[in-house]
C-alpha cells in the first residue's frame, strides 16, 4: 500500500513544468503519474464545470491537470506540497493505504475523491432509537447542537 498526493491544477500546459520540478527534488518517473486528457472538450464546457466545482471565475484555456505522487517519507510529502504551491495547485488530496498500480486510473482517483466528499458531509448530531413500534425505529435529528 502506497501513500499519495493528488494535485488538481488549472492547466495540462504545466505538466513538463511539475514532471521537471518533481524529477529535480529527486522522485523518479516511477513515483508520479501525469493524466492527460487526450479527448476534446470545448473551452465553454471545461470553463463552466470548473466554475461550478471550485466557485472559481476563471476561463479556463485547455483542460485541467491532475498528478499523483507517491509520498515515502515525511520530508517528501513536504517537497511535493511545495512543488504544488509553486505550480498554483488549485486542490490537493493526501491519500493513505491505496495500492499505487491502483491510483492510475484517473477514474479509480475520481470516484476516491467523491466517497471522500460525501464523508465529510457533516454527520447527524443526534441519533435517538425507540423500543420496537409500529412506525419508525431510530429517530435522526439534522441540525440541532
């Protein structure tokens, strides 16, 4: 089981920029992975779903990036998010426990990033649960503290 970080970054122009700055603080071609789209999609599509996601008003050029890195060590998981900063990621996710031959497929990555979204949604403060009835069972009460 591997450790990663996925950055999300505005544009597929800077990914010879991150492979080089990455290949420079020392990890192999092995230890990142660079998904390019290879499938065109119009400059108003890309620009309106990027909008909507990230609450970001820019226009975007050509389609977003997205590279994975496998962290081995603490001070790695330092150089990859200071390469990230430097390259204007625009999100960041760090990963444990995830086979890394798994982690390249974008779609693989894709549906992580949304099981993990929906986790963080906040969790019912209280659960109350009933003696057998007729009716419901377990009582949930959203938004009250």
């Amino acid at each position: 089981m591997a450790t990663i970080i996925t950055g999300l970054f505005q544009s597929q122009s800077q990914s010879r920029r991150i492979s080089e700055d990455l290949e420079n603080a020392g990890f192999a071609q092995d230890d990142f992975i660079i998904y390019l789209q290879d499938r065109e999609v119009s400059k108003e599509v890309k620009t309106s779903v990027w909008q909507s996601f990230f609450k970001d008003n820019r226009t975007l050029e050509d389609e977003s990036l997205v590279v994975t890195v496998r962290v081995r060590d603490p001070e790695a998981r330092e150089q990859i998010m200071k390469i990230f900063t430097a390259n204007s990621a625009v999100h960041t996710n760090y990963f444990e426990n995830i086979k890394f031959r798994d982690a390249m497929s974008l779609q693989f990555l894709k549906r992580i990033v949304a099981l993990r979204a929906k986790s963080q949604i906040s969790s019912p403060r209280e659960v109350r649960h009933h003696g057998q009835s007729g009716g419901m069972s377990s009582e949930i009460t959203f938004g009250k503290s």
